[in-house]
C-alpha cells in the first residue's frame, strides 16, 4: 500500500515534470526593477473605481497556467517598480487558502499558481495580500441550494419560465459583453493555450493533495460512468435511445448553466467585488471625504496616511501585512478569467457598496 506522504510527493513530482515541458518557463518570484511586458495583456482590465477614484487592475487567468502565473508576476512587478502598488486580491478563501498551506514546500513548488506566485510577491514587498473569494462551505451550500431548485424548475412546466430567466439575468451579470471587456481573443490567446495542458494535469491533481478521498470518488464515478456508456453503446442505438440521450444531455445542461452562472460566478463576483472595493477605500485621495479632513487635521484624527485599516471585513493572508491608507496606489486582483468581467460590471456600475 502507498503510504500517503509518499503519494503527494509522487503527485509534486509529476506537476514539476510537467513545469519542464509548459508553453511558457516557469517564472521566478522575486522583485524586479525593470520587469519586461507581458505578450498577454489581453487578459487584463484596467480601469478607475468611480466611487473612489483608485486604479484597479483586474489579472484574468487560467488557473495553475504557467502562462498566466508570469501575467501576474510582470504585472506586480511591474507597478512595484513604479511605486503604485497596493493591495493584492486573490481568488480565494481562508478555508481553501489555508489547506493549500499546510501542503510540504515541494508540492507548494511544484503546485504553483498564479495566486501563490502574487501572494509571494505581495509578501516580499510587503503589501496587503486579502483572501477575496467567498468562503468554499457557502459556495458548497449555494451549489446544492441551486441544483435543487434547478431540478424542481425543470419538473414544473408552469416553472421553466422561471428558471430560463434566472440563467438569463445571471449571464447578464456575470458575463457581460462589450468593447469595454475581455472578448474571446483572451480565452483563446495562443501562448495561453499552449499551456493549457499543464493547467489540466495540476488542477486536478491539486484537488488530489487538498482532498484525495473526495477528489478519488469523483475519479471513480467518471470511470464508473465510462464504463457504463461505453457497455451501452455495443449494440446499435434506437432512435428512443438517442432522443432520451438528447433530452438527458440539455437537462443536464440546463441545471450545469444555472449553478455555474449563478452560484459559482454571479454570487462569488459580488463578494470578490465587494472585497477589492473594500481595499479601494485604503486608497483614495484625503481630500474627496471633504470637510472631514480639515476636521481630522484640526483633532487629530486624519487617517489619510499611515492609520488604520479602512477597509471593512477583509481577510488578510496569516503572512500579509495589514492595508493602511495611502495615496498613488493601484488595487490588483488576480482571478479566473470568467470573473473578471463581472467584477468590472459591478465596480464600474455601482453594483457593490461598503460593507
């Protein structure tokens, strides 16, 4: 029998095989004075928060692509070097954070990912890195809750209305389209691309180290579901056979669609938006809050530079330091390229308030 430590070294040292052989070298994280441009900036939306006038820089990424890893790391570098970094959002909670943690140095190494490689630089330049996601067990809930009421629109004709409308105003929200936000030349940007298949081999395995009982049940149900096709199709199929086949097929579409625009980007799109507004707070100009400030001055109260946190319910990494208000800065969230034109639709038009 395998003995588990041994498994996850086995797991760091395929991931670390496949590093050898991505589109896209493996970035080293360090600070760098004069880092050069990334090729994919096609995956990066910049643009002002209205609310407080603070530069944010969403970084969409496909997770653990070496491709996207360096994205980050040039774009972080980058506005270091200028002196206009500030916090760092990552895609992530506390829960799923903090298990990423407790893995040994090697398979953190070989398990790289985009947001560990702008953690590790939100550390080594001392900025605020927040832990921005919702938090996985409320995903978890949102997930069951969703497919539940999925399935109960779908076996109520007098419902499907209902339901259609629910995948139609999540998509709204959640992907929206337009000039202003990434199109489908950043999905399908050819070095993101060639580094693909290192994203497929490591995210799977990443679930493997975080939860291998969890992750070796899904493994055996796809199997066990591949077997079961494959024996249903040895014989020739009747017309009833493939129209049942269709109609399983778009159900399952349908309640796919419905949890993933809803439960897993719309809902996760406003927290990671309320989070990174949160930390815009810490950054905006002393004089917008108007005759607070002379106040502030006259009592000494004004937290414009160097006092505390004005950030409400942020999570910050166990290592980050702590936001402060400052001016001249830039909020980065490093994310999923599905959330990021959701975020910027909720940012940009009001969608999100203080906490």
């Amino acid at each position: 029998m395998v003995r588990p430590s041994t498994a996850v070294l086995g797991l760091a040292v395929q991931a670390s095989f496949c590093n050898s052989f991505s589109a896209t070298p493996r970035p080293t994280r360090h600070r760098c004075l004069h880092p050069p441009p990334s090729a994919l900036q096609s995956q990066v939306l910049d643009f002002i928060e209205p609310t407080t006038g603070v530069p944010v820089k969403l970084i969409g990424s496909m997770h653990y692509n070496p491709a996207s890893i360096k994205l980050a790391e040039d774009s972080i570098n980058a506005l270091a070097a200028e002196g206009k970094l500030g916090s760092i959002v990552i895609e992530s909670c506390d829960i799923r954070w903090n298990a990423t943690m407790e893995n040994n140095q090697m398979v953190k190494e070989a398990l790289l990912s985009e947001m560990k490689a702008a953690h590790d630089l939100g550390i080594q330049y001392e900025r605020p890195v927040v832990l921005g996601d919702q938090r996985i067990n409320i995903t978890v809930d949102g997930l069951k809750s969703g497919a539940k009421e999925a399935v109960l629109d779908l076996v109520q004709p007098w419902r499907w209305g209902r339901l259609f409308e629910s995948i139609s105003s999540a998509r709204e929200e959640a992907v929206p389209v337009g000039p202003q936000y990434l199109g489908l030349e950043s999905f399908f940007d050819p070095k993101l691309l060639g580094a693909a298949p290192v994203s497929f081999v490591k995210y799977p395995l990443s679930y493997m180290v975080k939860s291998p009982v969890f992750a070796g049940a899904v493994a055996l149900l796809i199997i066990l579901g591949g077997v079961e096709d494959s024996s249903a199709f040895t014989d020739t199929p009747t017309t009833t056979d493939i129209i049942e086949s269709l109609i399983l097929s778009a159900l399952e579409t349908v309640i796919f669609a419905r949890v993933f625009l809803k439960e897993l980007l719309a809902d996760r799109n406003v927290v990671l938006a309320e989070n990174i507004l949160e930390q815009c707070r810490n950054y905006e100009k002393s004089e917008s809050s108007g005759s607070s400030s002379w106040w502030g001055s006259l009592f000494g109260t004004e937290t414009s530079a160097g006092g505390a946190d004005k950030s409400t319910g942020a999570v910050y990494a166990q290592d980050s330091v702590v936001g402060k208000p400052e001016e001249g800065k830039t909020v980065v969230a490093v994310l999923g390229l599905a959330h990021c034109n959701g975020i910027k639709k909720l940012l940009v038009e009001g969608g999100v308030e203080f906490n």
